[in-house]
C-alpha cells in the first residue's frame, strides 16, 4: 500500500509551516507534504492577521497537495476537507461529544456551546497555484489551540478563544491529535481526487447557518439570516443578497451567537 504523504517533517521553532510547504511544492516535491511546528514565530491568518501560540501548546502545521483532477474553481474544497478531518480528529482525541466543535464560516473551527459566544478553536488559511482552470499545487495550513491552558491564554483573546485540553477538562496530547488527522484526512482527499465531497458534512458543520449575521466584504457589510453555503462554490447564503464569496470577506460575526 502506498503511503499516503511523501514527506512529513517536525520542526522546533519556525517561522511558518505554510512557507515551508509552499517552497517545498514549487521546488517539485510530490504530494502529500506535511510541515508540523513546535512554535511559530511570524504564522498568518485571514487578511493578514498574525497568529501566536505558545511553544507546544498548538498543532501547527502545513499540509501541501498536487490534485490532479481539480478544478481550480473548487479548490477551496481542500481547505474544506482539511477542516473536517481535523473537527474529526479533535473530537476523537479530546474524548467530545460529536458536534462539540463546528465550522464559522469561512475558515474557523469553533466550540459551540449551549449558551454563549462562539470560542474559536482553530483556523484555517489556503493557497493555490493553477494551471489553467485546474489546481496545480495548494498549501493548507491550519493551527489548532491543543494543550494551552485558559490561564495562559492572552488578555486580549481570552473570552473569544478556547483549546482542546479546556473542553476536554484534561490534556490532550498533540501528537496523538496529529495522527488522528492524517489518518481521517487521508480518505477525505482521496475521495476529493475521485471527485466526491462531502457537502453534506461540510454543510451540516456551519454554525452560521439559521442566524443573523453581519460580513464584512471590504466594500461594505452585508447583513441578514444566513440559510446555508453553497457546496459548489463555497460561498455562503444571506437571504435576500447575493452569494457571498470568501475572497471578498474581511469579517464575517453572528449577530446573535447564542446557540441553543
């Protein structure tokens, strides 16, 4: 049986895995190529954001693919697809309920309590390359807040983020959590290169879907009642405007994010 990476390299303290993955794919090396880091030192999120976690309390890492068949118009499926194996894996690892954890659109991972604000869990960042109107090479990167303990968390994040190890009241081991994502990521993208995806579970994961809320595209702020996503283009549904693509988007918050 063949291996499902080609290459999967731990390293201490660096700068960014999604860097590493990137010079990796466009020097030639073959899919799928994992960069795993202790600690980041410059790691980016959505519009440039800067993202920081302590040394060991997070998963950090890059995941680079060479899809031979996708169009480039869904390649937004990978960072997709990278986020359910990795909502998969948490839950397993953490010992949580399943649907303890849902995906914000466009690129959060979010603990969804009864009651209360949305506590961010991870993030998720993509880019590609195309070769005319397929994919040549993506880079998914996506940290995730593992063992780090509330008090450690910083001020000024601290009442809108959580990790594992508070959820699960117990540490969580990261590298049991990593293996838990490569081995429920592997029949995810082989199932995307035979041109299956699972818009059901994708779908289903949306904790925007049934709430108000308010995105932030640049230009202006579209709100509303969010009714779903589009599984073709990724794009979410607010009633009464146009899809929203997530290239556009600078913010997108529920309006009202008590859940219950």
């Amino acid at each position: 049986m063949t291996e499902f990476y080609s290459r999967i390299e731990r390293f201490g303290s660096l700068d960014s895995t999604q860097r590493i993955v990137r010079e990796w794919l466009e020097a030639g090396v073959p899919e799928v190529a994992i960069a795993v880091a202790e600690e980041q030192t410059a790691g980016r999120g959505r519009v440039d954001r800067s993202w920081h976690a302590p040394r060991g309390a997070g998963l950090l890492l890059s995941i680079g693919f060479r899809p031979t068949n996708l169009a480039a118009r869904h390649g937004w499926r990978l960072a997709a697809i990278v986020s359910l194996a990795m909502i998969d894996a948490a839950e397993a690892a953490g010992g949580l309920a399943d649907g303890s954890l849902r995906l914000k659109w466009p690129n959060d991972i979010v603990a969804a309590p009864p009651l209360g604000e949305l506590l961010k869990v991870a993030g998720v960042l993509g880019e590609s390359a195309t070769s005319g109107d397929r994919i040549g090479w993506s880079a998914v990167g996506i940290g995730v807040n593992v063992d780090w303990a509330k008090t450690d968390f910083p001020a000024d994040l601290a009442s809108s983020m959580t990790s594992l190890r508070e959820m699960a009241g117990r540490p969580v081991d990261g590298d049991q959590l990593l293996d838990e994502f490569v081995a429920r990521l592997e029949p995810r993208y082989e199932a995307l290169r035979e041109g299956l995806f699972d818009a059901a579970g994708w779908s289903g994961r949306q904790v925007t879907t049934g709430h108000d809320v308010e995105v932030d595209v640049g230009a202006g702020v579209v709100s509303g009642s969010a009714t779903g996503v589009d599984p073709d283009t990724g794009a979410l549904l607010v009633e009464g405007h146009a899809p929203i693509d997530s290239g556009q988007v600078v913010r997108c918050r529920l309006v009202t994010p008590t859940l219950g």
